[in-house]
C-alpha cells in the first residue's frame, strides 16, 4: 500500500465507488517539480508516442473492465497507453539504465511492481520498457509479459499476498461506510490505514445517484 495515496470513497446501496484524489502533498510537490523532474517525464510521454506511432494531439485511450478481487466483483475504469501490433493491450514505461544490483532490486521493488498492479487489475499482460541514461536517450528496450514481471520479482513480492491485502482492505471499508456518505480512504502514518468522513462534498451527481438506485431497486 502506497502511503502517500488517498482514495475518496462513497456508498450507493450495496456498492462502493472509489477514485484516486490528489493529496496536499501531492499538490506540492507537483507545484514544485524541479526543471529534471519535468525532464524525465517529457522522456516518458516522447518515448509512448514514439512506440505507439501517436500524433501530438493524440492522448491515452480509456477502458472500463469488470474484475474480481477476492469475492469482490470490481468495474474498473483505466487509461491505457495502446495496443501493440498483434492488437493486445500494452503498458509502455520508460525507466533509467541500470548498473548494479541495487538499481535492480529498487526497479523490482516498485517499478515492476507497481506496473505490474496496474496492468494485472484491468487485463492488461504485455508491457514494454525503454532504459534510457540521464540525458533522455533511450539505450535498450525490453518486454515483459506479466508472468515475466512475476518471475523476475518472485524474491520481492509476491502476487497473491498483495492481492489478499488488496481485497481484505476493500471488504473492510464496504463494511465501514454509510450509503450516501463520502470518505477518504488513507494511510494515517501509524501503521494503519483509516477511512475518515468528509462534509459538504458532492463527489457524485445526482443523477448517477438516481440511476445507481433504480439499478439496485430492480436487481434479479
């Protein structure tokens, strides 16, 4: 679990509906992005158009997958960058050259991770890095499947323990939360993660609130 995530979360009936929002230190630091930070991200945005043949004016395209965590039923919406030439789903990353077994324990231990969560929730199994130096010049590219990334990082994590964690943290916050009341969802710093009510937030349209009730109204 990422500390510095906080998610918003709000019943309808028997479903809950989460959503990643920027936390305070999040907007600072992204207030104050250094000229190298801002860099290495142009790298990273460059490199995707460059794999995917994209036009300037073209951005990631949308999904919306049902999954299941646990005994969860789960409908995901995701960006995803494109599809390779064979018509799958692909990730594409980019990520600095590395020259020693620290570099590539700390790109198991959350690059690969990290992509690895991303893409296994929405169905997504290829992925393709590019390593580039610290001017931006992409050295070497590599594909992962994610069994590759599994393979590779059996050492660090493991994929059914994170999964259990996954699905035991969002049975616990179903059974937290009241209908129509909205919460944010967060790691408190203590070794714990929390959910704590927010006031006055209007964090979904009356309409969808309306349609969502019908639906559980006429459910089989």
């Amino acid at each position: 679990y990422q500390r510095r995530v906080r998610e918003a979360v709000v019943s309808t009936q028997s479903t809950g509906i989460m959503d990643e929002i920027e936390t305070e230190a999040q907007k600072f630091r992204r207030a104050n992005e250094s000229e190298q930070q801002k860099r290495f991200q142009y790298y990273g945005h460059q490199f995707e158009k460059e794999i995917l043949d994209l036009s300037s004016d073209q951005k990631e395209s949308d999904i919306v997958v049902t999954s299941k965590v646990g005994k969860l039923r789960c409908l995901l919406a995701a960006e995803v960058d494109g599809r390779d030439k064979t018509g799958n789903l692909v990730e594409i990353k980019t990520h600095r050259t590395m020259f020693n077994d620290h570099h590539r324990r700390i790109f198991e231990q959350n690059k690969l991770l990290n992509t690895y969560i991303q893409c296994y929730l929405v169905g997504i199994n290829h992925t393709f890095f590019g390593f580039r130096d610290q001017k931006g010049y992409v050295t070497h590219t590599t594909s992962y499947s994610l069994p590759d990334i599994e393979e590779r990082c059996a050492k660090q994590w493991n994929k059914d323990t994170i999964m259990c964690f996954l699905s035991k943290i969002l049975q616990w916050a179903l059974d937290q939360i009241e209908t129509g009341k909205v919460y944010h969802l967060y790691y408190s710093g203590d070794d714990s993660i929390r959910l704590k009510q927010v006031e006055n937030v209007n964090y979904l349209p009356g309409w969808f609130i309306e349609f969502a009730n019908k639906c559980y109204e006429n459910r089989d």
